[in-house]
C-alpha cells in the first residue's frame, strides 16, 4: 500500500538529498586534499628534513672526508716511527740530519756555500 504524501514533503526531500550528496563530495574533496598537502610534507621532510637523503648524503661525503684524513695521518704516524727508529739505531740518519738541517761538519770538512743573490 502507497502512502500519499504531500509534494512539498517530497521536494524536501530531494533538496536534503542532493544536500547530503554535496557534503559528502566535498568531505571527500577535503580528504583527498588533505592526503595530497601529507604526502607532499612527507616527500619533502624526506629529501630536506634533519634525517633526508640529502643531510645523509652531505654526511656520508664528510665521512669519506674524514676516512681520508685519518689514512694520511696513519701514514705519517708511521713515516714518523720509521724515522724515530732510525735516529735511536742508525748514526748515519743522526749525521744526516746533523748535516741537512743544522748544517753542521765532521773537523777538519771543508763547508762550501752556494746561493743565488739575486734579489
């Protein structure tokens, strides 16, 4: 059995109808913006931010950096134990030294000095 009801009644509620149907269109315009502009500010945290891929790019370029460093000061540490074992075992490294940097002569050497004196 149809029940009979009054015309305005039911233009109400169509316009309640189509009402409902745009909040929901716009309830899901906003979500979807709102998922966009989060995952944009995902996507940039993750290139720029304190832990992205280009803060642990600039640190692994200066780890490398200091992996170099570290190597040449390893070989100079051990330049320096080879000499510092020569100078206490071996009396022609002291003389060398003696001669090179201090200038110094055996008695009865003959020291010849030759400069430029071109100013």
């Amino acid at each position: 059995m149809d029940v009979l009801v009054p015309r305005d009644k039911v233009k109400f509620d169509i316009v309640g109808a189509e009402e409902r149907r745009s909040e929901a269109g716009l309830r899901r315009k906003a979500a979807t913006l709102t998922s966009i502009l989060v995952f944009i500010a995902l996507i940039v945290g993750s290139l720029f931010g304190d832990r992205g891929v280009l803060h642990l790019m600039a640190q692994r370029e200066q780890a490398a950096n200091l992996e170099r460093s570290v190597q040449a000061l390893k070989e100079e540490n051990a330049r320096l134990e080879a000499e510092i074992v020569a100078l206490r075992k071996d009396p022609q490294a002291v003389e060398k030294i003696a001669r090179e940097e201090l200038g110094l002569a055996k008695k009865g050497e003959t020291v010849f000095l030759i400069g430029d004196d071109t100013p």
